[in-house]
C-alpha cells in the first residue's frame, strides 16, 4: 500500500494556514489556548494529521424526513439511497477549523469533476444554528452547485444520522473530519478518515466507481 499522503491544494491552503499559528507556541501556551479555545484540539489535530485512512462499511441511512438549504422537505434515506454516486460530509457552519477545510474541498472538487450524475451532500451537525438560510448563506460561500445540497432538520435528526454514519462524538466540538463515497444504493459506503485533497477525493471517487 502507498504511503498517505496530505496535499493541500491552494485554496483549502488558505484556509488552513491561520489554524495552525498555535503550533509555532511553546507546549504550556498551547495547553492554556486548549482551555480558552474549545477549538484547539481541532487545530492541533490538523497539524498532525497525517493523511487519511481508508475503510469500507455496509452503514443503514435513517429514514428521517430533513430540510435542504432551500427549506424545502427532503426525505434523507430517498436523497443518499438514490441511483447515482454520492459523496457525503458532516459539517457545521460556524466551524473556523475542520468544516472549512472539508468544504473547499468539496468546492474545488465539484469543479473538477466530470461527472455530472454525482451528488454531493453536507449534513449539518449543529441544526438548531444552521437553518436553511444559513446552509444557504454557506453554500453560496462556498459556489456550490446544483448537485452539492446542504441537509439540515432536528437536533435529534442530526445525531440519529450521525450515529448511523459512526461520525457521532457527543457534541459538535468533538467532529473528526471523514468523508463518505458510494457508487450507489447496493454499495458499501467508502469511509475516508482525515483530510484529503481535491486530488485525492477524485481519485478516491473514481476507484468507487470502477
């Protein structure tokens, strides 16, 4: 197996490189940032991270009916179970630290894909903030497309699906970056652990689907 690898393409490079001025600290200062950052840790993790890990996973997606960034009812097990290729995310919007960086991600994959028939999906982990205007307000930051929806609904919506996806860490301050890819409805889920690349999501996309 080849080594991982984290290539950082220019704009999630730009999105990174003030996270991680906590790690140019001495170890007490970063210690006392943790306590007064809830976002430290996140920081300090991304400094660290080292690639991503690979696995697969047969996950069952809840039957639960959802809103997209348009306020319009979406029902989550038709949306993922669909006959098309999905790629999925967890995110949350006032995230400074992981959802940035798994978000123009995201952005500069949909534009490089050639696949049209894709459908790119990010679950909110914090809904009681992230109302549809507020996914809304996300999504146009981030250029999304037609084929890349933002799903919000109930606190208890958000962690149902969280669970089913093993993405659930007791609360939104404790989310790991992971991003899920399947071919399609009778196909495992594709787990990938960390953060990739633009590059890499596509060439992970494209290994699904051959």
């Amino acid at each position: 197996m080849a080594p991982f690898r984290f290539l950082i393409p220019p704009l999630t490079a730009m999105v990174i490189a003030p996270l991680l001025t906590l790690s140019a600290l001495p170890v007490s200062l970063q210690a006392a940032n943790t306590d007064a950052d809830p976002h430290a840790h996140h920081r300090m993790m991304m400094q660290n991270q080292d690639g991503y890990a690979r696995s697969e996973h047969n996950y069952q997606v809840p039957d639960l009916e959802m809103l997209d960034q348009s306020g319009k009812v979406v029902s989550l097990k038709s949306l993922l179970e669909r006959d098309q290729p999905v790629v999925l995310n967890f995110i949350f919007t006032t995230c400074p630290t992981v959802c940035p960086v798994l978000s123009a991600t995201f952005s500069q994959v949909q534009q490089q894909m050639s696949d049209a028939n894709a459908l790119m999906v990010s679950i909110s982990i914090d809904p009681e903030y992230d109302v549809p205007e507020q996914l809304q307000e996300y999504a146009t930051r981030y250029s999304a497309q037609n084929h890349w929806q933002f799903i919000t609904g109930t606190l208890k919506q958000s962690v149902a699906v969280q669970k089913a996806f093993d993405i659930y860490r007791g609360n939104k301050m404790n989310h790991v970056p992971a991003t899920f890819l399947r071919a399609g409805p009778d196909a495992p889920w594709v787990r990938l652990e960390g953060f990739t690349s633009s590059d890499e999501l596509l060439h992970e996309y494209h290994q699904v689907m051959n």
